[in-house]
C-alpha cells in the first residue's frame, strides 16, 4: 500500500469516524430526552402512554447500540491502518525508528526523572 492510498484511507475513515461519533451522540442524547419524557409520564398519566414511551426509549436506545458499533469498527479499522502504516515505516526506514525510539526514551527518562525530584 503506497503512501497516498495509506493518507487517502486514512482521512476517509477520519470523516467516518468522526460522522458516527456526532451520530451517537446525537441518538444518546435522544434517548436521554425519552427517558426524561419517560420519566414525567410516567408520574403523569396511565400506562398506555408508558407503554409508548418505552416503546420509543428502547428504539432509540437500539439505534444508539448500533452506532456505538459502527463506530467501533471505524475505530478498529483506523488502528489497523495506523498499525500498517507504522510498519512499512519502520521496514522502509529502520534506523530512523530506532532513533526516534531512542528519542522517546530519553525524553520519557527526562521526564520521569524531573518528577522525582
């Protein structure tokens, strides 16, 4: 996989995963609102109208269930595009990830060595 592939998948499933993420917040909140509409209904009126608002609740929060899905596998497939990407990196130029590792390192001892002070 070139590298203009790698960076065009990459920001397609960016824009997925940002879409799915507005999504499910989005059907979270609904089911947060039926569940407050649920709420006062129930303390208001009969149970043909809590049967409603049940109905309704679980619908939402079934499309929320799915989102949260969707969006983790948009996740998992950026992972494994990261991942891929890190590879062929690292067998294209293995002393710069070494070096870069080394860097790491260094930094996170710096760090770790400046809060024990």
């Amino acid at each position: 996989m070139d590298q203009t592939t790698t960076q065009a998948s990459g920001s397609t499933l960016r824009s997925e995963a940002s879409a799915d993420r507005e999504r499910l917040l989005s059907h979270l909140r609904d089911a947060v609102t039926d569940a407050e509409q649920w709420l006062s209904t129930a303390a208001k009126d009969g149970t043909a109208d809590i049967e409603h608002a049940k109905t309704a609740f679980k619908e939402t929060l079934q499309t929320a269930k799915t989102d949260l899905l969707r969006l983790e596998n948009s996740m998992l497939a950026r992972s494994k595009l990261a991942a891929q990407a890190t590879d062929t990196y690292v067998h294209d130029h293995p002393w710069g990830a070494v070096a870069l590792g080394a860097a790491v390192g260094v930094l996170a001892g710096l760090l770790i060595g400046a809060n024990q002070r």
